[in-house]
C-alpha cells in the first residue's frame, strides 16, 4: 500500500463561541478550542466570519484582527502565544517622548 502525503490544505472554517473548526481539502475536519487564539477569542462574530485563505489553503488570515493560522499548525495543535508587550507599554509607545511634548502656557497675571 501506497501512501503519498500531501501538504493539508484549508477549504473552509468556521468559528464558534468554543472552537475553531477547519474543513480540509482531503476530506478531513479539524477543531482546536477557540481559546488557542486570543486574537479571535477576543474578536467580534464579524470580525471572525471575516477571513481568506493564504495561498491555496495551506492557511487562514483574518484581516480585522491580524491573524493567520495555519492548516499545519491546526493539526500540530499549536497554540498562538499572547506577546509579552502589554497595552500600556503599547499606549505609552504612541505618546510622545517628554522631551517632544509641548509645555502649558501659564497666563502671566
């Protein structure tokens, strides 16, 4: 007996309140639970009925929450890191240095 592997390819998918579910090409359908990513556990039904296929499926990307997932790593079970830069660190990142800020008038009396 033959068996030739190929490469999993993602047809469709579908995200649920709980899961992420991918329809392969070869027939095949894979779920990982939702948490796996916490850009789309934390994104909107819409934002997550939202997606393209990269390539000819060898993944997804989500472009209203900068997500890519792909066919392999769904079927590796790997789950995407939360980066270490929090979203004060990001907020104070956008601000102007000190140096660069305007001062307050004082009306002189």
């Amino acid at each position: 007996m033959n068996i030739v592997a190929s490469e999993p390819l993602v047809q469709d998918i579908r995200v649920t309140d709980d899961e992420i579910i991918a329809h392969l090409a070869d027939g095949r359908v894979i779920s990982v639970p939702l948490a796996w990513s916490w850009r789309l556990s934390e994104a909107t039904p819409q934002q997550r009925a939202n997606w393209r296929l990269i390539g000819s499926g060898q993944g997804v990307h989500w472009p209203d929450v900068d997500e890519d997932l792909s066919a392999e790593g769904l079927l590796q079970g790997v789950p995407a890191r939360r980066p270490a830069a929090t979203a004060a660190s990001k907020k104070r990142s956008r601000h102007k240095p000190a140096n660069q800020r305007v001062q307050e008038r004082v009306p002189h009396r």
